[in-house]
C-alpha cells in the first residue's frame, strides 16, 4: 500500500538522500549550490517538502537524475519536478447494502431481537431447576446467587 508522507521525511532519509547525490555528482558540485546557507536548515526544507512524496515516488526521482540531470545536480524544486505522482493503490470498500439486500444479516438480525426479548435471569431458572433435581455440580455459591438473581425486581 503506498501513503503519502503527511509530514517531513525523517532527517536519516535527507542525509542518505545528500550523500547519494553528493556521491553520483561530487561533493564540489553538490554543495557548491548551498555555499554560505545553513546545511541543517538546508536539509529541513528539503525534508518539509519532499514529506508529500511516497517512497516510490522519490526512488523514481533518483532514477530518472541520470537522464534529466546528468551533470549538474537539480535544485530543491527540480527534484520535485521528477517525482511522479503515482496512482494510489488502495482501494475503496464497497457501500453498504440494505438488511434486505443480504439475506444472512435477515437471520442475523432476526436471532438478535429474539435474543433482546429472552428473560435475562434465565440462567438462574436453569441453576435453580438443577439444584432442585439434585444436580451436585451446583455449588452453593451458584445456587445463592441464582436465587438472588430472581428476587431482583
């Protein structure tokens, strides 16, 4: 799935980004364009407007540097110029249908409204009548709480 950045690039994406261009067009060249700025504040502003791009979108912009800058690095805005916006990948989810549209969410539907209608002590009926028929599997401690769950109003 593929995000778009909604903030900066992490600053270890900038510096990895710095060095390969500092590599592929010799430092000379590639700071000579920042000579006299801050290169912390360089790398900031680098790093805020290239935060809308995906991944992909960057790696497709130093793919393309070879062929559009072959011998003198690209500016901030020339960089961008070579991210591609990439179609998203994501997909939507379908509307959802009517009740009467799905015949399972009918049945479903249909046990949850006999459920809500079902005696909410009707555990304590089924303790009580075990208890009484003898069933030595009841502790008292069931049986008392079953018998104060009925005496509830």
């Amino acid at each position: 799935m593929m995000e778009r950045l909604l903030t900066a690039l992490p600053s270890a994406w900038i510096d990895r980004l710095f060095e390969r261009l500092a590599v592929a067009y010799g430092t000379e060249k590639f700071t000579a364009i920042w000579r006299g700025q801050d290169i912390d504040r360089v790398k900031a502003v680098w790093a805020a407007e290239l935060g809308k791009f995906t991944a992909a979108e960057l790696r497709a912009a130093l793919v393309a540097l070879p062929n559009k800058h072959p011998s003198w690095p690209p500016t901030l805005y020339e960089f961008v110029e070579l991210c591609p916006r990439l179609p998203k990948t994501t997909q939507q989810l379908p509307a959802p249908r009517e009740v009467g549209e799905r015949p399972e969410l009918k049945r479903i539907t249909g046990e949850v409204g006999k459920v809500a209608r079902h005696d909410p002590r009707a555990w304590a009926d089924w303790i009580l009548e075990r208890k009484a028929a003898g069933d030595k599997a009841i502790t008292d401690y069931a049986w008392r709480m079953a018998l104060a769950a009925k005496d509830v109003r």
